[in-house]
C-alpha cells in the first residue's frame, strides 16, 4: 500500500509549480511522505544550544538529541530520490564545538557525506592580499558575524552546510553557481574552462541582510538567507528537481528560494507563528515571480 502524506495546512500555487505547508511534527510528515518522492532537501534542525524558540525546547539531553537527529535523518533519508540531496546546515558554539560534527555524525548511518561546505557569513581580506587585480584601495571587511566577548575564543564568522546524498554518486551542476576566472586570458587553452566560469568551491560568502528590527524583520533566532538555499539548489542541478522539502520551515527562506526559481516545495513547522510568517513571505515571492 502506498503511503500518503497528510493533507498540507495550506498550499499555495504559483506559475510552475505548489507549494505545500504542514503544521506538525516533521517526523509525522517525513515518514508519510511516499519513498523518493523528494529530489532535494535544504534545512536547518535546531542545533540543541539552547537557542530560544516559541514552540520548541532546543535543550535536549546531547544523547536524546542525537537519536532524534538519526530518526528525522533517517524518515527524510527513505523519502529522498536515488540521486537526489540533502544540504544540512548546522551552527555551534564556542563552548559546544562539537555539535555540528555530532550532527553529520548522526547522518552517518543513512547517507553519505558527499560535500562539506562552508558558509562564510563575515570575511576580512586585506588589500596586500587580494592581489592588484582586485582593484580594492583599502583593506576590505564585509558581512556580518556574532561578537563573542572572550578572552579564548574567536568570533564565530561560519556554519556548515553538510552535502548528504544516498550513495554518494549524485552529479552536481557545479558551475551553475560558478566564479569567473579573474584573468580571462588563458582560460580557452582548456575545453573545460572555455566558458569563463569554474567551480565555486567549498566557501561561500553569504552575508545576513541588515536589518532595523529583529522583531519585524527576523523573528526567527536562528533562520538564514535564501541565496543559501538558492545556490544548493542551483548546484544540485535544477533540471533535476521538482520537489523539495524543509522540515524545519523556520520563516520560510527555502520556500522563497523554490518560489523565486519556481520548483515545488514541501515545508513542515510546528509553530503557528513562524508558519505563517513563512506562508506569506512565499506568497510574496510567487507575486514577485509572476
């Protein structure tokens, strides 16, 4: 008998493709969702580090708070296609270092880590060393990052963002997100660089939106931008994709990125709140695109 996932608590509908919204526990839906039914998933889990929440006590026992990791890995794993991917992004803290390892850790069993990427949030390049092509006059600092008052510790500028696929085979569109080489003169002496474009890399730079007013315009403590999402889908491949899924929605910014480029998408919430923050920034995002 073939499973069916419940019925979504709204759904919206855009030019090329519907976009589902569930209220509930994410491991309801992901075990009801039919197996390989999702092409790619991008998500941020609650990182357990005491992060406050409305609806969700992100304070678990480190053990209990694996083993739900396993488990929602696990159900996400099974409703995932053959080929397809989950990009996971996970944060720590300096006291807690551990954390993002004992995530991906906790995938182990059911995927493969096929990619680590590092989301770089603030960056300082000094002028010496960006070389004289760079133009820059004055040493350069962008983006923004969380101060840490500490005699031990540095600012925490970066995240990972784990590449999980079930075999470790899946093929990536890797110059859909690509750089251009600098200096052009030589790139056409290699069929593979002809078009001016290599692969991005495992860094990329991502910086926050500044913002007025976190309460209006990030009530979430913890979400992050959707070129984030955006780019894991355009390197998955887009061609490729014509579902994805978040189970923890947060306030939406996967949603905006499948709205933006026009694939379906599938977004689990247990807060009222948050999901329909996340509904109307989708909505937005279908009105934009239209």
């Amino acid at each position: 008998m073939v499973s069916r996932p419940p019925q979504p608590h709204i759904s919206l509908t855009g030019r090329r493709a519907r976009y589902r919204f569930y209220l509930g526990d994410c491991l309801d839906v992901l075990e009801a969702l039919p197996a390989g039914s999702i092409d790619a998933i991008v998500t941020s889990p609650p990182y357990n580090l005491g992060i406050r929440y409305r609806s969700y006590d992100d304070t678990m026992p480190r053990d209990r708070y694996l083993e739900w990791t396993g488990e929602w890995i696990r159900r996400a794993a099974k409703a995932l296609a053959p080929d397809g991917s989950l990009f996971l992004n996970v944060g720590a803290k300096p006291t807690d270092p551990w954390t993002a390892m004992d995530v991906a850790a906790a995938a182990r069993p059911h995927l493969l880590l096929q990619n680590t990427i590092h989301w770089i949030k603030s960056i300082a390049i000094e002028k010496s060393l960006a070389g004289t092509r760079s133009g820059l006059q004055q040493d350069l600092a962008v983006g923004h990052y969380k101060p840490i008052n500490s005699k031990r510790f540095l600012h925490d500028c970066h995240e990972f963002v784990f590449h999980f696929t079930p075999k470790g085979h899946t093929p990536l569109d890797r110059r859909a997100i690509g750089v251009r080489y600098q200096d052009q003169s030589n790139v056409g002496r290699w069929p593979s660089a002809a078009s001016g474009v290599r692969c991005r890399g495992n860094t990329w730079f991502i910086p926050y939106d500044t913002i007025q007013n976190r309460e209006k315009d990030r009530p979430h403590p913890a979400t992050f931008p959707p070129l984030l999402p955006e780019m894991c889908l355009r390197l998955h491949g887009l061609t490729r994709i014509t579902t994805v899924a978040d189970p923890f929605l947060g306030l939406g910014s996967t949603a905006v990125a499948c709205a933006q480029l026009g694939v379906g998408f599938i977004g689990i919430e247990m807060d009222k709140g948050y999901l329909k923050r996340a509904v109307e920034r989708t909505q937005a995002a279908i009105d934009q695109s239209a």
